[in-house]
C-alpha cells in the first residue's frame, strides 16, 4: 500500500499493527527453530462409521510444542505459511502421518489417512511429486490418503485444482473441509474429484437445538448421499447430536464424544483395546453412547 501511495510519503503504521508485524516476525523465527529442534509432533483423531463404531480412518493433526505449552494450529499455519515454512512443514506431517498408517496397515487394520493441506502448499513447487514420493517411500497405497482442502482451495486458482486432479489420477481421495463456510459456488461439487465432504462442525453444534443448524445439516447429508459421497460430521460433542446424525443417516462421524486428537500409540491402543473378537480380527471399533 505503501508503494501505491507513491514515492515522498511516509506511510505511518498504527502501533497495534506495528506489533502484529514484530509479533509474526518472532514467530516465524521461533517457527524456524522450532523445526529445526523438532518441536512438532503429529496427532491423529479417529473417524468412525456411525453405523458400525468403526474406525475408518484418522485425521492427521500438527502440534506445536513450544516448550511445555502447545500452540494452536490456528495461530502459527498462517504464519508459518508467510514464512515459506508451509511446504516442509506440511511434507513434515505428510511423511510421518503416512509412515505410522501405513505400518497399521500392515497388521491388516483397513484404516485411512487424511491430511489437511492449504492453498499455498498445494501451489508450491513439485507438490504432486512430493505427494508422490511419499506414497511411494512409506508404502501407503493412494486411495488410503485422503487430502482435506476448505472451499477456497477450488475457487482460487486453476492451477492447484489441475493438481488435485492430478493427485486423484493417482488414486488419492479429496475432501472438502469445513463444508459449507466457504465462499464456492456447489457446482464445483458436479465437475470436481470430490470424494468426502466434512460438514462444518458450526452445522453439528446446533443440531437438536437449532432448527436452521438441523435442516442444514440434514439437507447436507441427504445432497452427499445423492451424489455419491462420503459425509463426514465434524465435531460431535454430545450424544444427541450423535444419535440425530445416525437418524438422518450420516455415514460417518468425529469429534470428541468419539475420541480427542491423540498420539499414534494411544490410537493403537485404544483401538487394541476394543477389538470385537480379539485374535485376527481387527475391526478397531470405538464404543459410542
Ligand atoms: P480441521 O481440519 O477442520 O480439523 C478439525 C479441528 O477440530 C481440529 O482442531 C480438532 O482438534 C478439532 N476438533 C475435533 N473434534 C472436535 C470437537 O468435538 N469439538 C471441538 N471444539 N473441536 C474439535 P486443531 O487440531 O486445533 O486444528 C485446527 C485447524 O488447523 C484444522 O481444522 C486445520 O484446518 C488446521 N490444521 C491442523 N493441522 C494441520 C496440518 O498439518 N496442515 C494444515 N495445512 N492445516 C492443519
Ligand atoms: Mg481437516
Ligand atoms: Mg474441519
Ligand atoms: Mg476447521
């Protein structure tokens, strides 16, 4: 903006917006560092068939421990983002979150992986390589990677729909994130690989007490169905959300009255723990209300 205003001006910034800049400047730094001393770590939360209490995949999520205090996704991917760390950063997770699936895999444990990716790691050079690579390195077959992107993604720029395409050609599956918050037109829906479609977890929090959230929610699972996908519910917190979704015949389900975002070994063993007839049988259900 500075530079519009034309030469001979003094662009006075406002002290507040003066600290954001200080303050992103840090983090970036300390993000830097951070990746270097290996203060991420990648959590996973389960997502399960509500029909079966199945689970049928999990959802990779990134932490940052800085220091004993976990920063918030939310707070430091823009950031990071700004400070070109997104791509390693997001290989990072990639490449961990597909080596431990791929090793529950081997115990024939039919499980599947998703993985958030944001517009600007999708544009960034050799992403459908780098995808992969990975695949091809820890041995986790395409169609078990699913690849969650938010609206913007498809409206933004040809280009990164090109890549998904790309990706799909491949074998790996798409899902649309936080649906129903963006600013897509549906038609996207009808001439894009989509595969999966997470219904906003603003949708699920009203459900049984606000009727809009409710209709919407229901609209939702019913258009899926119709087009063949698979609808994920987002952020289940109370048994009665739970049991309307199953009502309205909503496929499948996550959020903490399922099971928090957890370590791989706590996934392992809640799922061991679980298993229906014991022995071979690894059916990794989780028991629901
Ligand atoms: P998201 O992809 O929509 O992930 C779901 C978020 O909802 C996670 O927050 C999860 O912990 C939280 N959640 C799950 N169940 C419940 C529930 O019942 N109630 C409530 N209140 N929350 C629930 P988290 O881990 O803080 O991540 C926030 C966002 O940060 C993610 O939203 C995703 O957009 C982004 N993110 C996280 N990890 C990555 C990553 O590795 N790469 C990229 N690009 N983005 C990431
Ligand atoms: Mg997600
Ligand atoms: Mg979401
Ligand atoms: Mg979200």
């Amino acid at each position: 903006r500075a530079k519009e205003m034309g030469g001979g001006r003094v662009e006075v910034y406002a002290p507040h917006m003066h600290a954001d800049v200080v303050r992103r400047l840090e983090l970036g730094s300390d993000l830097q560092r951070a990746l270097a001393e290996e203060q991420f770590a990648v959590e996973f939360q389960p997502v399960v068939d509500l029909a079966t209490s199945r689970v049928t995949s999990v959802e990779a999520l990134l932490r940052w421990w800085r220091g004993s205090e976990a920063v918030p996704p939310e707070e430091f991917i823009g950031p990071a983002e700004e400070a070109g760390l997104m791509p390693p950063l997001g290989d990072w997770v990639l490449r961990e979150a597909c080596r431990e699936v791929a090793r529950w895999r081997e115990d024939s444990w039919e499980i599947g992986l998703s993985v958030n990716f944001t517009a600007r790691q999708i544009g960034a050079p050799r992403f459908v390589e780098t995808v992969a690579a990975v695949l091809d390195e820890t041995g986790l077959p395409p169609h078990a990677l699913t690849l969650e992107v938010r609206e913007e993604v498809l409206v933004d720029d040809g280009t990164n729909v090109e890549r998904l395409e790309a990706l799909r050609d491949l074998g790996v599956r798409l899902a649309i994130d936080d649906f129903g918050t963006g600013y897509a037109s549906l038609a996207y829906l009808g001439r894009l690989p989509v595969d999966v479609i997470k219904i906003d977890p603003s949708f699920v929090a009203g459900l049984g007490t606000d009727e809009t959230s409710t209709l919407l929610t229901r609209t939702i699972v019913r258009l899926g169905s119709d087009l063949g996908l698979t609808v994920v519910a987002e952020g289940i917190e109370r048994p009665e959300q739970l049991e309307l979704l199953r009502e309205m015949g909503c496929p499948r389900g996550q959020g903490y009255l399922v099971a928090r975002p957890m370590a791989a070994g706590r996934v392992e063993s809640l799922v061991r723990t679980n298993l229906a007839g014991g022995g071979d049988d690894v059916s990794g259900e989780i028991p629901l209300p």
